[in-house]
C-alpha cells in the first residue's frame, strides 16, 4: 500500500507542477491547473503501480504457486471464489481473466513479498557460493589482467 501511495503521490507532484507551469505562462494563474494535474497524476500514477503490480503477481503465481495460494487462502479465508478454486486452478490464465482475483492475487502478492524477497536471497546466496566453490570468483578481473 506504502509503495502504491508514493507512485502515486511522485507523479501528482510531477503532474500538477507541469500543468502549473504551463498554466502560469499560458495564463498567469496556476492554482486550479495545479489541482487538476495532481489529481490525474495521482490517478495515473496509481493505476500504472496496479498494472505493473497485478503483473508481477501474475509472474510469481507461474514460479510461487504454492506460496501465493498461501496467502491467497490467508488473506482471503472466507471469499467463496477462492475456495472454489482447485489446485490446479491456480494458473495465469484463471486470474488473468478475473480482475476480481487478480484484485486478490495483487494484494496476496503484497502480504507475500517478504517470503519472496527471502527466496531471492537464498537463491543469489546459493549462486554465489557455487561461483566461489568453483574458483571463478576468486580474483577480480582488474588483478587478472594487471598480472599478465
């Protein structure tokens, strides 16, 4: 939710300076402008976080099933709509076409970041250490090239 108010909140400010500015030359008056132009900007700001959120949460339903139906059932005990699914419902194409359950899915997705954020570490963790264990990470390029 933080994360959606500042998107939308910078591109208000962006907005409404803009048609401020523009205003003032244009007409020497900038208030209402500033008013409108934050308001749309806060609304496109917004609705361009949803959009780009609703699709990572799409993408971690394909690589993170088990944990967005995790939260999904956590965050959403009593919808009917999400108890009806099966397992195997719990695909991109089921949520795509519903922005009900995409609605849900995005919100589940934000409940889910930490555990998602800790996946990644693990994952990078683990790259990182085979990169080391094969002694490909022992020297940095600059002190392989300084010794030839």
């Amino acid at each position: 939710m933080f994360r959606s108010m500042i998107a939308g909140t910078t591109t208000a400010a962006v907005f409404g300076i803009t048609f401020a500015i523009i205003s003032a030359v244009i007409c020497g008056t900038a208030a209402l402008p500033f008013i409108f132009g934050s308001s749309l900007g806060f609304a496109v700001g917004s609705l361009r976080w949803y959009a780009a959120s609703s699709e990572e949460a799409l993408l971690r339903l394909n690589t993170h099933t088990a944990l967005m139906r995790l939260h999904l059932l956590g965050n959403f005990p009593c919808e009917k709509v999400i108890r009806g699914l099966r397992p195997s419902d719990y695909r991109r194409d089921v949520f795509e076409k519903s922005w009900i359950l995409k609605s849900m899915l995005t919100a589940s997705w934000l409940t889910a970041l930490p555990a998602l954020d800790d996946i990644h570490a693990k994952e990078e963790a683990e790259i990182v250490d085979n990169y080391s264990r094969d002694g490909r990470g022992e020297h940095s390029p600059l002190e392989i090239v300084g010794e030839s």
